[in-house]
C-alpha cells in the first residue's frame, strides 16, 4: 500500500559525492552549450582586453618592459590579462548560484538526499571548463597579434595550468559572493568590487616597480601579481620577473595561494550553502 | 506500530532582524499515514515556514519534528531520501527537457543512470507530459511547468510529498488538472501535505486539514469536523445599504459573540446555531425595525465561515487577487453564496 523508500543503487558516500558533481556539472554545462550566447558574450570582454591595452597603451609602456618581453607589449600583457581572467571567471559563479537561488533550483537541491557540497563543487567544474575555454580563446586571440611564447609549449601549459588553479580557488570565493548577495545585478556590482582593483595594482598592465612606494608592497605581493609573475615566468623566462623573483618560486607562491583560498573558501561556502534561506 | 507520518511538536522557529519574527510559535501537527493534508492560512500564517522545516530546508529553533519516523533535526539525509518537495516557484530549469530535468533530480536521488531513466519515463506518463517530454522546458506553459514539477518530487518515489501553494498563479483549467493529479498521487499510496490560502482547494483535495495562524494550529480535523465546530448554520442577509446600521443593531444580541460580522458591504453574515428558529426570530426583529431584507439564505457554514470564525481573517478564493483581512468582501465566495441561497 505505503509507497517503499528508494533504496539507492549508487553505494558509499564517495561514489555518491562524485556522481551528484557529475551530474550537476554537468547540468550546468548544457547550460552553456544550449545557450552559447552567453559563453560568446563573455567571451567579449577578455578579446578587447587584449585588443585595447596591446594598441592603446602598447606603445607608451613598451620602454618601461624588460627585455624578455622581446619588444612586445602583447608579450608581457597577455599572461598578466590571464590571471586577470582566471579571477574575472568567477564571476560567472557567482551569478550563475544567484540565478539557481532565485529560481528555487537551490530549495530543490537542499531538499534532495545528494551530497552537500556537490551544487558548488559542480558549479565550480563547469565554470573552470568555461574558463578553460576563455583562456584558450585568450591565447588564440593573442597569437593573432603577435603573442610569442618565448619558453615553448611546456612553459605554455604550465602557465595554463596555474592559470586554471588559480582561477579555480576564486571561484569558490565568487561562491561566497554569489550565496551571500543574491541577486543578479548585486552580484555583478560586487564581483566587480572584487576584481577591479586587485587586477589595476597588480603587475598585470604595467610593472609595480612604476607604482607610487605606499602602493609597491601590495601591488608586489597581492595574488594577482604573483599568479602574473608566475605565469610571465612560465611563458617569457626568470628575466620578466622582477628583481630577486624566480620563476619556480612565484609559482609555487602562486599555487600556495589558490590552494590556502580554496581551504578557507570551501567549507565557508559549503557552510553558507548548507544554511542559505532563500 | 505508530502510523503518523509527521509528528510535530511544539515547533518554534523565529527568524531575526532588528523585529524578531515568531514565524512558528508552538506548532503542533500530526499527519496520518496515506491521503491529502491541507494547511491552510493566510500569507504569513507560518505554513511556508513549516514545509521549509519539514523539508529539511530550515533547522527548527525548538520543538521535535519527525518524518517518516525520523528526526529532521539528526538525520536530515534521511528524510530526504524519504521526501518530495514541489515549491512555490516550478523549479525547473529551462534549458534542459522536461525529461532531462527528471532524470537528474532523479539520479540525484541516488538511483543509477539507467533506473533513473527508467523511473522518470514512469512518472511524466503518470503526469500526462510524455508528448512534450523532449522539448526544451522554456517552451512549456506555466500550467506544464508546475506538472513538470511536481514530476521532478515524485521520481524518487517519495512517501511524502510536500506542496508548497502548488496552485498559486495558475488558471482555472490548469488548476483542475493539478487537482487531479494530487488525487492520483494518494491512490498509490503517497500523503501529500500541502499549503493552500484557498479555502476552495482545501475543501476540494484535502482528507484533513489544519488551519494554521500565527504560527499555530488554530483548528484541525476534515472539513465538515470543521464546519460544525463552527455551528449547526450561518445566515445571511442583504438589505439595502440605508438600511445596514439599524439591520446590525437589530440582530445584534442573536449572535453569542456579540455583533454581526459586517465585513461584506450589502451581506450581513450572522452563526445560527438553532437553525430556522434563528432565521425565525432575525425576520421577526427586521420587521420590528421595519427593514425589508432583499435577501436571505440560511445555510451550512462553508469554509471561508470556519476560517472567519477561527481566524478573524478573511481567507482568499482563488479568484481573488491576494489576501487583505480588512479588504472587501467580493472575493469571498460569491457562487458559494448564490449557491447556498437557491
């Protein structure tokens, strides 16, 4: 007569924890490709990032770069415009959680037996594949106007590869954001809040040895500027970096610090979700 | 063997703020195994607050809550494997099928990928979408949505379903058929609580309803339990509006509460426990007052009488446009009226 309890067929918690991910990053990536405007549009911004700073302000940095930037300004722009990015990535996490909070798809998911922390560990996923793909575009575009990786294709995919790390530690801060903020236009203005002023102190646009001295011992040891040093030393060689920098050091700088973001960052966003009242 | 499927007891949850809100304020509830429950109450009575509770979704601040047997507040993981939740909002999602959208709330139920499939095929034949089920869900009508929803609670084959409004915002027709997919639901075996400000609905769907208010349960048991807890009648009557104030003072000793309920302009509702000798002595003291009503209808209380008497608000019809206890009295009921008067 009583309908019978559903007795899951998917065993052990780990197994549980990987397929809910599964499944939710991947609901999350439909998502992207049913509605590839919105991976085109953001796909914009970084293009005329590139674009704009390489002719704009190319010629008016070029003599403040070391020479390991072989000349170019597209050279020691676009790893820095990478780490811009990685960061810039999390936005979409952060509005993508607010969109699923204010359609009631988080109500859903709290109320289901999955495991807890699959929604963000999901959404995170799919968003470092997005950003995987901006990052590629980035490259692409780069190229196109003179970007020339000077250490070859190893140094290349390592500075992806921190480049993913790094970005993928932000998101779970945008997390954060996107569970606390809510709503959509909210979560825009304060991922920018975020993002802005730690990519224009950092040694993304220009060296921070250009900067006003109250401003040089954060513009020089904020993770953004770490994570570009890291990523111009992997792509343009130790001399790019600024004196007393080396290349295997601000790496593994840079990795300490997505690796510390995320151990702060994933219970904290965890915790929120577990208690987030729509 | 106990067969209450939830047991609240003395539930409190207070939601902060520089005003603390007592949202639930000592709730007791105990629903029985199999058939449909009703809450119903106005907007801000509490009843969101308690699915929310119910559905693991917000810790209790005090009391004992258990479903299916088991604590909400120790195992929420297992009352959700237990539980089925279809919220105000349709929470589907857009971009995906309708059977897309099934089959990963069910395998996040746990069931593997190809029982997955398999169960949510079942239930979107059961729920009448299996001709859409392949289209992108942003084509679908709000109506097809909320049934998409619903889907969605039930492909885990929950024991309880929890409806939160499951109506709300939706036309006459769509509503019906929603209708008679909960009554569905509860022939294989599933109880079905779910919240409702309208007073139609409760009396339609549900077994047992409680009417909750300020966080409490102010009165519960079936509708017609109901109805005579309020009295044996109800009479009303129109009279010109010149004539209103003296109609009120003239029956005003008939009621054991004193004063008539005056809240419908033109109807003066008054309880008649002793039936016909009531109406008998209301006429015989209009015609003292020399008022000649246009109207008058002696009939069994009807929901919205229960709600009025229990409450001191009005409730809404579906018809209605939201909810104002001070508001006008149009919403209220009018075919139920014209009904009880032929």
């Amino acid at each position: 007569m009583t309908a019978t309890a559903t007795t899951p067929a998917v065993h052990g918690w780990l197994a549980r924890a990987v397929s809910d991910v599964a499944v939710i990053t991947r609901r999350n990536l439909l998502f992207t490709v049913r509605l590839p405007q919105v991976l085109v549009l953001s796909s914009i911004m970084p293009v005329i990032f590139i674009l704009m700073f390489t002719y704009v302000f190319g010629g008016a940095i070029q003599n403040a770069l070391p020479p390991a930037a072989a000349g170019r300004y597209v050279n020691w722009l676009l790893p820095g415009l990478l780490a811009q990015f990685a960061l810039f990535g999390g936005a979409a996490t952060a509005s993508g959680l607010a969109e699923d909070l204010a359609k009631g798809a988080i109500d859903r998911f709290r109320s289901l037996p999955m495991a807890g922390a699959a929604v963000l560990a999901g959404r995170t996923l799919s968003d470092l594949v997005r950003l995987a793909l901006t990052l590629t575009l980035m490259l692409a575009v780069g190229y196109g106007i003179g970007f020339r990786p000077q250490t070859g294709l190893p140094g290349l995919l390592g500075a992806a590869a921190v480049g993913l790390l790094f970005g993928y530690a932000w998101s779970w801060v945008m997390a954060l954001v996107g569970l606390l903020v809510r709503s959509a236009e909210a979560v825009q203005a304060a991922t920018y809040l975020v993002v802005f002023p730690l990519a224009f102190t950092s040694s993304v646009f220009v060296p921070t040895q250009t900067m006003p001295s109250w401003l040089q011992p954060f513009a020089a040891n904020q993770p953004v500027t770490v994570a570009t040093n890291a990523l111009r030393g992997l792509v343009l060689g130790p001399g790019a970096l600024p004196p007393g920098r080396t290349v295997a050091g601000q790496v593994a700088l840079a990795l300490l610090w997505a690796v510390a973001i995320t151990a702060v960052f994933v219970p904290v966003s965890v915790r929120a979700y577990r208690r987030t009242v729509r | 063997m106990d067969n209450a499927i939830i047991q609240v007891q003395d539930l409190v949850k207070v939601f902060g703020g520089k005003v603390p809100v007592r949202a639930l304020d000592g709730l007791d509830l105990t629903v029985e195994r199999g058939g449909v429950y009703g809450l119903l109450g106005p907007n801000g009575a509490g009843k969101t607050t308690l699915i929310r509770v119910l559905a693991t979704l917000l810790e209790p601040d005090r009391g004992r809550v258990r479903v299916a047997g088991i604590d909400v507040r120790h195992h929420p993981e297992q009352v959700r494997a237990r539980i089925g939740l279809a919220g105000q909002y349709a929470a589907v999602d857009d971009h995906l099928t309708g059977r897309e959208n099934v089959e990963m709330v069910g395998r996040l139920y746990g069931l593997p990928r190809r029982q997955a499939r398999r169960q949510a095929v079942e239930v979107l034949e059961r729920i009448g979408l299996t001709q859409v089920a392949g289209r992108p869900v942003r084509t679908y009508s709000g109506g097809m949505r909320r049934r998409l929803d619903l889907a969605a609670s039930l492909v885990g084959r929950p024991q309880v379903l929890f409806m939160d409004e499951p109506t709300a915002g939706l036309d006459p027709a769509s509503r019906r058929e929603l209708w008679a997919l909960v009554s569905d639901l509860v022939e294989g075996g599933t109880t079905v609580l779910l919240t409702t400000q309208y007073l139609e609905e409760a009396d339609q769907l549900a077994d047992r309803i409680a009417v909750i208010h300020h966080g409490r349960v102010v009165s519960d048991g079936t509708g017609d339990q109901l109805k005579d807890r309020v009295g044996g009648a109800v009479l009303e009557l129109t009279v010109p509006e010149a004539d209103r104030a003296q109609t009120l003072q003239a029956l005003r000793t008939l009621r054991t509460d004193g004063g008539a309920d005056d809240r419908h302009p033109g109807r003066i509702v008054v309880p008649a426990p002793h039936g016909a000798a009531t109406l008998a002595e209301a006429l015989r003291r209009l015609h003292a007052a020399g008022v000649t009503p246009e109207d008058v209808a002696l009939h069994k209380p009807t929901l919205d009488d229960v709600f009025l008497a229990l409450t001191g608000q009005l409730a809404t019809t579906p018809s209605g446009n939201g909810h104002d206890p001070h508001g006008g009295g149009d919403r209220r009921g009018q075919h139920q009226h014209e009904r009880a008067t032929r």
